[in-house]
C-alpha cells in the first residue's frame, strides 16, 4: 500500500517539530527515516499511525485519505523501542490480541499466530511469557503482534534501539526476510546509519524537521545534494573552494568541474565531497595518466590500525587557505586536514607518523551552491531600512541566500506589505538569485521565531529601531530573547554601512569565545575582510593569565589565516566595559562581532552589559554570537 504525505506540519508551543514534509512511499517498499535525536522523525510516524494530528498537511494511505481517520480504523501496524508487551499475557496470547478485539475465531487466531511466530523465529515458545524471553526475542514478538492482522502498513519506531548490536543484526536480517516475503509497505525510524543502509530500499534524511534529501542508501552516500547529507552520512571530507572557468579552485589545487555538476556562479564558493575511501596516497609522485586527480603531498598526522584498514589523518601544505567543512577544523588548526582509509595490505602499509605523501583522489563529488543565509526581518521595506540594505549588499558580495522577511499584525495588510517586499525582491534579483520574500500575519517574536525553525538560517539580521520599539529597553529584551531561543547570531545594524572590509572580533579567552571567531571568520573568509581578534586582560591579571590569553589570540588568528584572512590580535588591559567600547569605538572597523553569553553559559566579563552597550551607543553593525558551553 502506498503512503503519500503532503505538506506534513506539526508544532509543539512555538517549536516547530515538523516543518512541511511531503513523501511519496511506494507498494511494498522499506523506507527508512533517518536522523538525529529530535529531528522530528518519531513524530511523522505517530501522524502516519493516526496517534497524533498534524496541525496541517494530509496523510494518503492506499489513495484514501486518513488524516483525520481514527488509529484503530487506519489498518496500520506499529512496533515500539520498548515492545510494549502484556507481561501477563503468553507469547501467542499476546500476537493473538488484536485479532482479539477484532473478533477473529480462536481457530483462526491460533493458526495466524503459529505461522507468525515461525516466521519470526520463535516457534515453539508461543507459551512462554515476556519475562522468560531475551529482548531480542521480545521484540520478534512485538513484530508479530504488529503483522497479526495483516496491517497495508508496518511502523516501526527504534525497534532495534534497546539491544545489544550483535542482536540487532541478527534481528535486522530477521525484519528483512519477513518484510520482503509479506511485502508489506514498511517505515522504519532510526538514528542508526549502518542499520539504515542495510535496511532501506531507499532513506529520508530529516534535520529540524525538515525532510532533507531521499534516495537509495548508494546514491544518497556517494551523490548527495546537501552538505547536511553528506556529513550525516558516512565519513568523508569537505573541502570549500571556488568556481574559476570551469574548475574548482582549492588553494594550490585546480579540479575539472563533472559536466554533471551542478552549476555554480563565477567566483562563488564550490563544496567538494570526496570519500575517505576514495583518497590515494603514495610515496612516489603519481603520473599524468593515472586518473588519479592529486591534491599534493600531505604529511601523516594520525594513523589508526583497524585491521583490513588503515585510518589516517594528513595534513595538506597545497590546501592552504582552503575552508573545511568535514573533518571540523581544530581551534587554532592553520592547515586543512582530510581523512583517508586504505587497505593495510596496500603500498603504504606501515607508514610513519609525520612521514610526507603525495595524496590524490580517484572520484569527488560537487554539492548544490551553498552560501550564508540570512534571514532579514524589515517591517518598513518600502523605505529601504539599513538592515535591509546592508543585507543585501552582504548577500550579493558573499554570493548567499537572503529571505526578507516582514509581519503584520492585521489580514488586510498582507497584500500591500507582500506589493512592497515582492518588488525589493524584483530589484535585487539580477544581484542576488537566492532572494527570497515572505509576509506573515501573527506576533513578532512568534512568528520570527517559527520562520528561523523553518529555514536553517546562519544569521539574522535586524535593525535596531522597529515600528513599536520605541526604546532601547525594549529592544534589548527583544535580542536576548531571540538569541535564547534560536542560537542564532544576530545582526543589528543602525545606519547604511559601506561594504565590510575590517571587522573586530571581540572574543573571551576560552570555550565560549571560539564561537565568535567561528562565524565571524566565515563571514570574513565570503568578504574578504581584515580581520582584528581582540580580548581584555583586567589588570589583575598575573603572568600565567596574560600568556594564556596571548596564546588563545594566537591560536584564533592561526584558524583564520589558514583560511586566507588576513589577521592580527590585540591584547587591552583594564576595565572590560570600557576597554572593549573604546576599541570598538575606533574608525577602523566598520563591523564589531563580539559573543552574546546565554544564561547556560559562563560568564567571566559584563560580556552582555558590554554587548548591549555597543549596540546602544555606536552606529556601527554588530553581529552578536551566542555563547553556549553543553
């Protein structure tokens, strides 16, 4: 029985969980949804099973709607983690109760549960109860129990989640046999790649309740669209280069753009997906018609047997500059790393640490255009406000995705407020092709905060006077409340701003301040910015603090110029508050990035109090980071 879901939609408070999901799942096909903890995978299953409403969308079993049918009338079967048996009832008690409650005659019920029970591998223990049964065993039953009634649909929630991993696989292949025998239309959830890629005839990748990307476990490994998707699944490196005439520029190295590849703007940033398994290494230099794509030599940092295989970690001298997305760069790392995995009976087997190679790749894989998203909140469009105008320029030199984004409070507003957004759109299309426009009706922080779930924005940006924020001691619960719940840096700007050439880090020595130099170092990288990471030393401060500080700066500003920006640190000394305004204050920066400390994270300045001060007191942008240490 096919399943078709259209818009799927659920939201929990101001959470939104799913966020309009559409699939079509085929007769008889195992499809697996798969994602983090809290994606909102186990809640698409419940509004499939009929155990939760959508707030909107549809739900097509079989072509017959059921969004608003009753479970017990959906003729679905579900199996939980926890199995969820009768403890007081037998094993073939327990597959026999729904056939129970339908009113099947006890001749019928008994057969159907002995030949469930066979194919589950239990037979022979139908009189057994839960309690002398393994997990694994357990869960066979629950399975059975599931299929007693011929369900047009299994649903099947972590099944495997609780067991140890070799009953896992055993019970996997178990699943397999019976769903492909029964050819039942099947959904499993699972965080579990491996059990994924066993399973599946295909996979749906959820992140934040959005349905990412769907395809064969192969395709969705080697050829994935999203850079979600590719580091979700599998390792691999991601390396961040640029399009130059049909090439991708990685520092020193020129790769041919595939015909096939999706196709990129002059001059825009291009990320390159190559499989650790796909990457050579070699001591002798590899020649011209090996079909061996080089990246130049890189020495050995880390080398993990693992029997048939050999893990290492190598540093590339020719990527120098390169931005990596996967394997994450260390703080304070200056050189782009990448994995390999070989076979130990290869060339290079016993390879030293620090020992130099010549490294290649065989096959790479280009994903869709990527840029900084920024979601740009204006509720006067047509007067061109400064955050609209500096996020505008910053999606057009940056080469990223702008959303303008406005609210109303009142339904006959919506039209002229849609004119008026749609037509900065038209202006700026030809600049930014990612530009988009949206008009919501509802309350400002509800509905901004439902709109930053929705889109897996990088920054939103705000200014600093808003139609009903008259002052500045409403606009500053406003951000804090925004960064709380969103975690998600925020510009204000005050006025029209000239191109950003110089930024300021301002950042705390230690864990929470890495953050900061993260983001505003990316935003550098995408506008060829200057960059000035400064800290404060209190005067109090002895010898041992004044080196650790020295040192944090030293590794900050090492991250960025691995990635081409040029960099300087700067060490004041005295009161915070005052050191950092002041600074801050100076001609030469034309945007401050400083941390925003959550109240889960520590605190070891008037970091806020300095924030919140910059803002009010100086025209220039900021762009506020949230600070949060699990």
């Amino acid at each position: 029985m096919s399943i078709i879901l259209e818009n799927l939609r659920k939201q929990f408070g101001n959470t939104l969980v799913v966020n309009n999901v559409s699939l079509d799942i085929q007769d008889g096909e195992l499809f697996v949804l798969l994602g983090a903890s809290g994606s909102g995978k186990s809640t698409i299953l419940r509004m499939i099973a009929g155990l939760l409403a959508p707030d909107s969308g549809s739900v097509k079993i079989d072509g017959v709607d059921v969004t608003h049918v009753d479970a017990r009338k959906r003729n679905v079967g579900m199996v939980f983690q926890n199995y969820s048996l009768f403890g007081h009832l037998r094993v073939f008690e327990n597959v026999e109760f729904g056939l129970q409650v339908r009113g099947l005659p006890k001749a019928q019920r008994r057969n159907r549960s002995k030949e469930l029970l066979e194919a589950v591998g239990l037979t022979g223990l139908g009189h057994r109860y839960p309690s002398q049964l393994s997990g694994g065993q357990q869960q066979r039953v629950a399975v059975a129990r599931a299929l007693a009634y011929n369900p047009k649909v299994l649903l099947m929630d972590e099944p495997f989640g609780a067991l140890d991993v070799k009953i896992r696989g055993t019970l996997r292949q178990n699943l397999q046999e019976i769903q492909r025998r029964l050819k039942v239309t099947t959904i499993l959830v699972t965080h579990d790649q491996e059990e994924a890629f066993e399973l599946a005839d295909r996979i749906g990748v959820i992140e934040r309740g959005q349905l990412i990307e769907t395809g064969p476990p192969d395709v969705l490994y080697h050829h994935p669209k999203t850079e979600i998707v590719a580091t979700f699944i599998g390792g691999g490196n991601i390396l961040v280069g640029r399009e130059d005439e049909a090439h991708i520029r990685l520092g020193e190295v020129l790769l041919p753009i595939p015909e096939q590849a999706p196709i990129h703007a002059h001059g825009s940033p291009v990320r390159v997906l190559f499989r650790p398994e796909t990457v050579v290494t070699s001591r002798e230099k590899f020649a011209n018609n090996s079909g061996i794509y080089p990246l130049g030599q890189g020495r050995v940092l880390k080398r993990i047997f693992n029997g048939p295989v050999q893990r290492m970690v190598l540093e590339m001298q020719a990527l120098a500059g390169v931005r990596p997305l996967k394997p994450a760069p260390q703080y304070g790392q200056p050189q782009t790393q990448i994995e390999v995995v070989e076979t130990t009976t290869g060339l290079n087997h016993g390879v030293e640490i620090n020992e130099v190679l010549w490294v290649g790749v065989r096959d790479y894989h280009i994903l869709e255009p990527s840029g900084i998203k920024f979601l740009v909140y204006t509720d006067t469009p047509a007067e061109n406000p400064p955050a609209q105008a500096l996020a505008l320029q910053l999606g057009q030199v940056t080469k990223g995705f702008v959303t303008l984004f406005s609210i109303v409070t009142r339904e006959e507003e919506l039209a002229d407020r849609q004119s008026q957004i749609d037509h900065i759109q038209q202006v700026w299309q030809d600049r930014i092709p990612q530009i988009a426009a949206q008009v919501e009706r509802g309350t400002l922080t509800d509905q901004l905060l439902l709109k930053i779930q929705s889109g897996n924005y990088d920054i939103l940006v705000l200014d600093r006077q808003f139609t009903g924020i008259d002052n500045q001691h409403e606009m500053t619960p406003l951000l804090q409340y925004m960064l709380e719940q969103t975690l998600l840096p925020v510009l204000t700007v005050s006025k029209p701003s000239a191109r950003v050439s110089h930024m300021l880090i301002c950042t705390a020595a230690g864990e929470p301040g890495k953050s900061d130099v993260q983001v505003g170092g990316r935003l550098a990288m995408r506008t060829h910015s200057k960059v000035t990471v400064f800290s404060v030393l209190r005067p109090e401060s002895d010898q041992a603090e004044k080196e650790r500080v020295g040192d944090y700066l030293q590794r900050a500003c090492r991250s960025l110029t691995g990635l081409g920006i040029d960099c300087d640190t700067l060490l004041g000394s005295g009161q915070p508050m005052e050191e950092l305004f002041n600074e801050a204050d100076k001609p030469a920066y034309d945007l401050i990035v400083m941390g925003a400390p959550l109240p889960q994270a520590p605190q070891r300045t008037h970091w806020p109090e300095v924030a919140f001060r910059i803002i009010r007191e100086l025209e220039k942008p900021v762009l506020l980071v949230p600070m949060m240490v699990k």
